[in-house]
C-alpha cells in the first residue's frame, strides 16, 4: 500500500518503489537521511535512503555532464545558503555561505577592514583591494581605470573613524584622501566614506560604490586627468579693471590674444565629466596661462559712451563714438548701435563738415589765413551748385568765420581757387595719417580720401561729401591731432604696430586750427553741446546730406584737454544735435 505523504515545499517530487510495493517521494524535503537512533522508522528508511542515493546519483551524474553548475547551485540548496558568484554577492565559494539572518558588521569590524582596503589601494595593489568588496569584479575594473585615469606619484587614504552614513546593512567609515601628482605643487585632497557589510560567507566587506572613489560620482560620470581648454586671457582696461558687460565689446574681446611670442601654457587639471552637465574641475594640476592683455580702454569713460550712444541710436539709428586720448593716440572708449557691425571702427561714410579741418589745414598752408576773407555766398558753382545750412550772403566772413559758421561755398571757393588736385589728399595723409594701413590690435577700416577727377569732385571733398570714406575712429584721430600738434596712430592695446605718417603739421597750423575750432566751440556751430564746458576745448559739427527725403546724418568732433572725440549718428539731423550732444556726455565726464 502507499504511504501517506507530507506536504511538499517545492514543486515536484519523484516516487520510487523501495521492492515492497511502497514509494518514497524524492523531492528537497525528501532529501534527508536515516537517524539510526530510531528504530521504528529505520527499516523503512533505510530503503528509502538507498533509493534516494541512487536516484540522487543519477542526477549529479547529469549536472556534472554539464559543467557542474546545477552540481554547485543543488549542493548550495541543500546546504540552506546561496553561493552565487555573481559580482553582486562577491567572491564567495559554496563553502562561504551564510546561515541564516545575519547580524550588521560591528564597528570595530568595519574599522579593521576598512584600514586593509584603504592600504590596498592606497600602494596600487587594486586585486588585493577589490577582493574586500562585495562586488570585487567591478571594484577591480573601476580602481584600475581611476589608477589609470589620475596617475598620482602617491595616494594616502587615512581613515577618519565612523560617520553617520551608514545603513541597517552596516556602519560607515570616512577616510581622507590625499593626491601627489608629478611636477605639481599641493596636492588634491578630499573626503569620502565607505559603507561596511557582511558578505554571504559572514565576513565583514566594503560596500561597494562609485562614491567610495569620490562622494561627485554619485550621480554618475568618470574622473580623469584631461587637458584644460586652450587659456584665454580676459582683456582688462588700462587701470586692470573688467571690460565684461559692454555690449560694444562683447565681440571685441572675443579677438583679443597674447601679444605675438607671449609663452601660453595649456593647464591640466582632474576632471569629473560625462554626467550631462559641464565638465567640473576637482583640482588643477597646472593651472593655464595666457599673459593678460591690458587694452588702452577706460572702463568708466566707456560706460558714458555706450549710454550716450544708446541715447542717441533710440529708434533703430545707427550711430558710434570714439574717444583717443591725444598724448598718446590710446583708444579710451569705442561704443556703437546697434549691434554687430562694429561702425565705430569699421564703418566707412562722408564726414560732412568735419572734413573742414582738413581743408583749412591745406589752406593755411597754402597762405590763407584765420583773418582772410573769403566770402560766404548763398550759392556757388563747381559747375554744381552748392547751398549752405545757413541762408543768405556774408562777404565779410573770414576763413575763421566760415569755419565756425561752417560755410560751404567759402570753402569751395577758396579750395578751387588754391588747391591743386591731389592735395586734399596728401595733407589728410602725411599730417593726419588718414589714407595710412592701421593696426590697432583688431579689425579696422582705414580711411580713403581720393584724388578727385574733376572740379565737382574736389568740391564735394572740401566740404567732406563725395567719395570720402572714414569712421568715428578716424575723425576722433583728427580732433586729437589737432589738440596735440602731432599725428598718433589710434591703438586700442599698446603692443599694436602704429603707423607713422610722413609729415608733420606744421606748428602754426595746428596753432591756427586749435583756434578756429575753439571759436566753433564757443561762438559757432557747436556751442549748444560745448556749453558748460571748460579748459581747452575745440570742436566741429558735421552734416551731410544723405540724399531724397532721408533725414541728414549727424557727425561731431571735439576735445577738451587731453581726450578728443567724433561721433555719428546716421540720420540724426544736425551736427550739434545728436552726435554732438553724445560726443559732451563724454568730454564732460572725462574733464
């Protein structure tokens, strides 16, 4: 007859016939041997156990034809333990297995271990350090690619004692960390923590985690030693102060670099990268080094100006402004709108009347005098007729006169009548360096003053029309020619090749000039935007016409004392309006 069965654990069991007609279920739970203390059972048993030994043989003879894996995991069942190999049990054998719940390491046990791993891997001996993790095979790899990746000359991990990071696994060990590298002065040091576990075998290990390498890496990302960016020095004003957050610098500073044969050094610092964001330096080894370049620009006097400038662009007009100191030809400020095109520098356009210093200064060379009458007509012809601002015939007026007044069919006239073809243009070039090749440490547009083809040519030149191409640059370089009697190529940083122009203005000239524009500034054109201000002062207003029903452009040049300015605002009406009234925001603030 068939025994009764107990409940089985597991699903499936085998019944084999013991030659009595009896079975025997064969199953985990029927995994189990004979207590020969028990006589009343041990009959039946007995039996029952050859049979399973027999049944059982047949099955480890099958697992061992397959490798012995299901010989390994069927042993560990029988055992009551788990001995996965895998690396998320760590390198445990069938013999390591844990029994039962096991108790949290103690601290004196997460201590011990924690000194044997921190040693390890503190001399480089990653296998040795691995083999005290709960995950050694990807403890392994990650020690030898951090050993790889942050080569140091010496590594020493102290532990710091407990910390309260720990889990109900186990309690937690900080250490510090200090990093020597080659040819490098300090070193890197930081602070971490490990957590300690017991592994299936019972023993107390490392938990491990890529914060055990660094606390950063927790949200992932590699730690390596990687050459810095090419270093770029940040452009600072003549007195070191920033230059950043002037809309008119903005792409200015981006082209400024190393003066030529400066020493750049490229840094190389320990970098955390990979996780998505910016790649985050943890410690420079060599820090970059790119020789800061100190540019003549005033921060101060180029905060005016870019306001002054956006005062007078309201609406959309484009305008610019430049300021150069005369002692020296250092660019202070350079401001325009709107962005993008740098027109203070680049741009090329007719002065207008501003030109008329120019024009006098080949006129007094050629023997005409401050005092010398040249009538002022209501109109003249080159053939072309020409027109003033001002309405109305003024036979009395002087050169002087007609400067201040800024007559054009005076200057025609009397241009005509002494200049000869050509000569325009070799005074604006041999005493005021327009027409020369300007390096001022970044892209520019040098002037053009042409020789004319014919009379209606040369009119329009003496009064600044026509073909004449110049910015604010270079008439902020004529204002400050002017003041100091000596032409200075403009530079925005002292290291730039100036030009030297082949001539010089005769002393009596600039003498001259000096006065007639002092004249305009107190009594003619531009005494509106100059009122109120004091010392050595001088200016020129400008208006040209930009043809059909378009409003005229504004031009305006200036000095007082050592700073001299142009500025221009197209379609911006009269000379003393708009550019002249941003061009004495400037001269008021540099007094």
């Amino acid at each position: 007859m068939r025994e009764a069965q107990e409940p089985d654990d597991f699903a499936g069991y085998t019944e084999i016939d013991d030659g009595h007609g009896r079975f025997e279920d064969v199953g985990y739970r029927g995994v189990e041997f004979a207590d020969e203390a028990d006589e009343e059972v041990a009959p039946r048993r007995s039996g029952a156990r050859r049979a399973v030994l027999v049944a059982a043989g047949g099955v480890f003879a099958a697992l061992l034809a397959v490798g012995g894996y299901g010989l390994y995991n069927i042993v560990d069942a029988v055992q009551g333990g788990n001995t996965s190999s895998s690396d998320g049990g760590g390198a445990q054998g069938p013999d390591s297995a844990a029994k039962g719940p096991q108790e949290p390491p103690t601290a004196d046990q997460a201590a011990a271990v924690a000194k044997d791993f921190l040693a390890a891997w503190g001399r480089g001996d990653v296998t040795a350090a691995s083999a005290l993790t709960d995950k050694p095979e990807t403890a392994r790899a990650a020690l030898a690619v951090f050993r790889e990746n942050v080569p140091t000359r010496s590594l020493a991990l102290t532990p710091t004692g407990p910390v309260p990071a720990g889990t109900a696994s186990g309690p937690a060990v900080g250490f510090r960390v200090k990093a020597e590298f080659e040819n490098t002065t300090g070193a890197w040091e930081y602070d971490s923590a490990l957590s300690v576990v017991r592994s299936q075998d019972g023993k107390a290990v490392v938990h491990w985690a890529p914060t055990v390498l660094h606390p950063h890496l927790a949200t992932g990302g590699a730690i390596a030693v990687k050459q810095l960016p090419d270093p770029v020095s940040k452009p600072v004003d003549r007195n070191g102060k920033p230059l950043d957050g002037f809309p008119s610098l903005t792409a200015v500073l981006a082209k400024i670099g190393p003066a030529d044969g400066a020493t750049v050094v490229n840094g190389r610092a320990v970098v955390l990268s990979g996780t998505g964001r910016e790649p985050e330096q943890l410690f420079v080894l060599t820090p970059p080094s790119a020789p800061q370049v100190k540019l003549t620009l005033d921060a101060g006097l180029q905060q005016v100006a870019e306001e002054a400038v956006k005062q007078q662009a309201a609406g959309g007009k484009p305008a610019s402004l430049v300021a150069v100191q005369p002692s020296t030809g250092n660019i202070l400020a350079m401001a325009y709108s709107p962005s993008g095109h740098n027109r203070a520098v680049s741009g090329g356009q007719p002065p207008g009347s501003t030109m008329k210093v120019i024009t006098s200064a080949a006129l007094l060379e050629a023997g005409v005098s401050p005092d010398t009458v040249v009538p002022c007509k209501e109109t003249t012809f080159s053939p072309r007729p020409w027109h003033n601002d001002e309405p109305g015939n003024f036979p009395s007026y002087t050169l002087a006169d007609d400067f201040s007044h800024s007559c054009n069919t005076g200057f025609i006239d009397k241009g005509l009548e002494k200049l000869q073809p050509g000569t325009l243009t070799k005074v604006a070039r041999d005493q005021f360096g327009l027409g020369l090749e300007w390096h001022i440490g970044i892209d520019s547009r040098d002037a053009t003053v042409p020789v004319p083809a014919n009379n209606d040519d040369a009119a329009s030149e003496y009064i600044g029309q026509g073909r004449i191409q110049v910015n604010s640059l270079a008439m902020a370089s004529v204002a400050a020619t002017v003041q100091s009697g000596t032409f200075r190529q403009p530079v925005l940083r002292e290291d730039a090749k100036r030009a030297t122009a082949p001539g010089k203005l005769p002393a009596d000239v600039a003498r001259d000039l000096r006065s007639m524009m002092s004249k305009t500034a107190t009594q003619g054109t531009a005494r509106a935007p100059m009122s109120g201000l004091s010392g050595q002062i001088g200016a020129k207003t400008g208006t040209v016409e930009a043809g059909g029903s378009q409003a005229t452009n504004s031009w305006f040049i200036a000095y007082r004392g050592d700073l001299a300015v142009a500025a221009e605002v197209e379609g911006g009406g009269h000379g003393n309006s708009a550019a002249g009234v941003a061009a004495a925001q400037v001269l008021k603030a540099g007094g």
